[in-house]
C-alpha cells in the first residue's frame, strides 16, 4: 500500500481531505474530478484517515508546512465523522 501512497503526493491528498471531510463536506465526485483522481481513491483515503492509518510526517502534524501554507491540516478524529480544521 505505501507505493500506491507515494503515488499521489501528500499535499494533494491533505488538499482532497480538507475538502470532503466536514466542515467542507464537498461531493466526493467534485472533488475527484477536479484533481483528476477516482472517487475510490478519496474514500480510501478518508476511511484512512478517520481509522487514523493514515498519517504524516511529524513535521506537519506539528503544524509545520513545506509550502508555507497559512492554515496547515490538523485533523480531528475524535468523533466517527471527523473534521479537518
């Protein structure tokens, strides 16, 4: 499963999650289509991400971001539905 990870890098799939999960809670198809991924792909990775199998570097989950994005991901997975804030 790690080379399939790879694949796709981290900043899109952190771009995608923040999307479909709440507060955003965009269409799944939406947000497939406008990365160019299936929608397969982002339900992996949001049952991923709500299991807490998917995780990142600790560097961002510090809050630091490569990018020097103002708003890095941190998600909240205390609750089924999870929320990206």
């Amino acid at each position: 499963m790690a080379s399939a990870m790879s694949k796709y890098g981290q900043t899109l799939r952190e771009a995608a999650l923040r999307r479909i999960l709440p507060p955003q809670s965009e269409s799944m198809c939406t947000v497939a289509r406008d990365y160019g991924i299936s929608v397969q792909k982002l339900a992996n990775w949001k049952k991923m991400a709500l299991s807490g199998v998917l995780t990142f570097d600790e560097e961002e989950e510090t809050g630091a971001c490569q990018h020097n994005c103002e708003s890095p991901i941190k998600f909240d997975l205390s609750s089924k539905r999870g929320t990206v804030t």
